[in-house]
C-alpha cells in the first residue's frame, strides 16, 4: 500500500538558516524521496569581520529570517496558502511557548495570523549540537508551529543529519544502496569524529579529536597567515596552487602530525595549529616581518598534507577495526579536494564504496535534517525538546 509523509525541517544551529520540506513515499519497491523546497540563508558575510560565528549575531539573524524561509520553502512546494482573514490564534498558547522570546513572538504571530496551516504531517528541528543562542530560534520556532498548527515534531541530531547528507543526490531518489555496518567521518568546524553506523539510526561514538576540529585548525591557521574567514576554502585553494606549480616543500614548511602514532582513533588538531604559528613566527622574522605569497601557499600545502595524512591513518585504522563495508563523509571539510581523493584512494584500496555529499549538502542544511527526521517517529511531547537542546550521540 502507499503511503506519504511530508515534514518540514528547520536548521538554525550555526550561521545557516535553512528550511526544507521534504516527502517520503512508501511503495512496495522501497521508499522515495522527494525533495519539494529546499532554501538557506547564509550569515557567513556578516560574520567575517569577527573572524568566526558570533553567537548573539546569529541569534539575531536567524530570528530576523527565519519566517521568511518558511514562507519561501512552503512557497517553492506549493504549500503556502495566504489567509484570505485575519487567522484565529490561540495567542495564550503561542504566548506561552514564546515568553522568553521577546523578538520572535511579534514575527511568529504575525506569519502565522497571515498564513493557514499547511499540508504537512511534522516538523522535523535541529536540537544540537550547536551554538546554543542559535540552535534555540529553530527549537522555538518548530514548538510555535507545532502548538498552533497542532502538528507532532521531530528532534533531529545535527551530526546524524550530516550522516544523512550523501543520501541527497537529486531532487527525487531512492534509498541509496550503502552497505553496512558503514564507518562515518564526520569532519566540520565544530565538530572531527568517526561514527560507526551498524544501521540507520544506530550509532556507535568511536572517537574523535580531543581538543580542536579540523575545520577550526583549518580556520585559525588561515588567520594566522591572515586569510579572512572562513579560511578552510582558501587553504584550500592555496595549496592546490602550489601543487599545481610543481611546488616542493623545504624543510622550513615542515609541520607535525599530531597523535598519528597513538594507535586509537583520538586525534588532536590544536597543537598542529601552534605549530603554524610558531613558523608563521619564523618565516616572518626571516623577511622583515612580512609572508611572502611563497610562503602562504608552502604552508597552507603543508598544513593540508599533515592533515590528509593524519586522515587517511586514522581512517584505515577505523575501518580495520570495525570491518565496515563502506565509508561516509560529512560536514563542511568535505568540500576539501584533497581529503576526498585520499579517502577515495582509500576506500579502491579496500575495496569499499565512498559516499559523500554534494559540496552544497557538505555544509550545514536543512535537507540532511529532514532525511535524518523523516525516519523517526515524531512526539507531541514538546518536552523532549527543550530537554535536549545539548544532545549529543
Ligand atoms: O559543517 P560546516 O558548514 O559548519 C559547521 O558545522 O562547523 O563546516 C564549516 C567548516 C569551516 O571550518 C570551513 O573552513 C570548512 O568547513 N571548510 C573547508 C573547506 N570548505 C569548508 N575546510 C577545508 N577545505 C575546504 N575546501
Ligand atoms: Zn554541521
């Protein structure tokens, strides 16, 4: 028999305000995808001069934004009906679920008075990781629509949303074909870990970095060589020009790999980042307190490849000793080019597929949320949201 389900998600746990509706259908062949909208708001502009995301800032943004992008989203699938009147509110239980939210209740109210209640069976929310001030729009925004729509939610982990992303290939699929028990690497700014995935849905927390992650390294290290943020893209772009070029690196860029001989899967990314700035120090002095172009592109190189090589030990050191039967990445450094080839290389190597996001979905969004929230039974209980605003695997 057939049957459907249309959820709406929201993802506010970082500098992305990013709506998604999404419909499964269930047939006797297995179950299809259907993306219906999909519309993010980067801040990422507003926070370079901060050199990283500020809290408050994006607190603000995404409270400014975010019924904008639920118009828009409902809009691109059809699903926005304007109210011909004014639309009768329980404004004392809309009031209640926003008492502390003294910017968002005038914006909500006023979306919902013009707005009537959409064809949709949930709202599937991001509840963390993240930062908090941010991660608590979407919350309040998914418990307001929940209480005035009278529609169940879905508290979706962030982190399992990225494991989600590879599964978006097109704007209509079917599952994909990933054999388990598969090995996630998740790899963002705020977050380096290996998850073993035995099913979708069961996680298993294999371990990760201990101090930074490596899209932060990748962050602080372009700051120090005084590239704006986000630096990871253009490390990225740095290093690929001096490989281009035929580049050799002389032992002055030489930079450690830290942990890679600690036989376990704990990783540690802070001290690789002292160590640019101790060079960063020295090249410097050695050029009347300037960096050469030279030297930006020699280290950004460096830096890249004792990242990779850190990488691609720990990766096959996870896959050994989990005997996964594929490999998923995830998360902003995804994008990386260099990280994506070893880790191909990698899995030719042991003879595994490698799944991996489009380079939009690497990044923080809302489609991956609702992938990872359509699967789950949704809850009336509004509780378990607030409940879980840190969760963690
Ligand atoms: O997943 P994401 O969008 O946000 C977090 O949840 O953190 O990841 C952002 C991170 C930033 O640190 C950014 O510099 C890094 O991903 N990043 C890259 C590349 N593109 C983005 N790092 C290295 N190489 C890239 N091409
Ligand atoms: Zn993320």
């Amino acid at each position: 028999m057939e049957t459907a389900r249309t959820i709406l998600a929201i993802e506010t746990s970082c500098d992305e305000t990013s709506v998604a509706v999404l419909k499964r259908t269930d047939l006797d062949t297995g179950a299809r995808y259907e993306v219906l909208s999909h519309v993010t708001l980067s801040q990422i502009e507003l926070h370079i001069p901060y050199g990283g995301v500020y809290p408050n800032l994006a607190r603000r943004e995404h409270e400014a934004n975010i019924t904008h992008v639920i118009a828009e989203a409902l809009q691109k699938a059809n699903l926005l009906v304007p109210a011909t009147t004014s639309m009768n509110l329980d404004q004392n239980a809309i009031s209640a679920v926003l008492s502390r939210e003294e910017i968002l209740l005038p914006i909500i109210s006023d979306f919902l008075e013009h707005n009537v209640k959409p064809d949709i069976d949930a709202i599937a929310v991001t509840v963390g990781p993240g930062l908090e001030p941010a991660l608590w729009v979407g919350i309040n925004t998914a418990r307001v629509l929940s209480t005035a729509w009278d529609l169940p939610v879905i508290p979706v982990n962030h982190m399992e949303g990225h494991i989600y992303s590879c599964w978006a290939v097109a704007t209509e699929f079917a599952q994909p074909d990933v054999p388990l028990p598969s090995l996630a690497l998740l790899i963002s700014g705020g977050h380096t870990e290996f998850i073993s995935v035995q099913n979708w849905g069961e996680y298993e927390y294999l371990g990760g970095t201990i101090d930074d992650a490596i899209g932060e390294a990748f962050d602080k290290s372009a700051r120090l060589l005084g590239l704006a943020y986000p630096g990871g893209p253009k490390v990225s772009k740095f290093a690929a020009e001096f490989e281009a070029t035929g580049g050799k690196l002389d032992t002055k860029y030489e930079l450690p790999r830290p942990m890679i001989g600690s036989g376990d899967l704990r990783m540690s990314f802070s001290g690789l980042k002292t160590a640019v700035r101790y060079m960063v120090e020295k090249l410097k002095e050695s050029n009347g307190g300037e960096l050469t172009e030279a030297d930006i592109a020699a280290t950004c190189y460096s830096f890249e490849t004792a990242v990779v090589d850190v990488l691609i030990k720990k990766t096959k050191l996870a896959l050994d000793q989990t005997c996964a039967q594929s490999l998923m990445i995830g998360g902003g450094v995804a994008a990386n080019r260099r990280i994506r080839s070893a880790l191909q290389t990698i899995c030719d190597e042991y003879q595994i597929p490698l799944l991996l996001p489009t380079s939009e979905l690497s990044t923080d969004n809302a489609l991956m949320i609702a992938l990872a929230g359509i699967h789950k039974t949704p809850t009336k209980d509004l509780s378990v949201l607030v409940a879980t605003g840190n969760l963690q695997f």
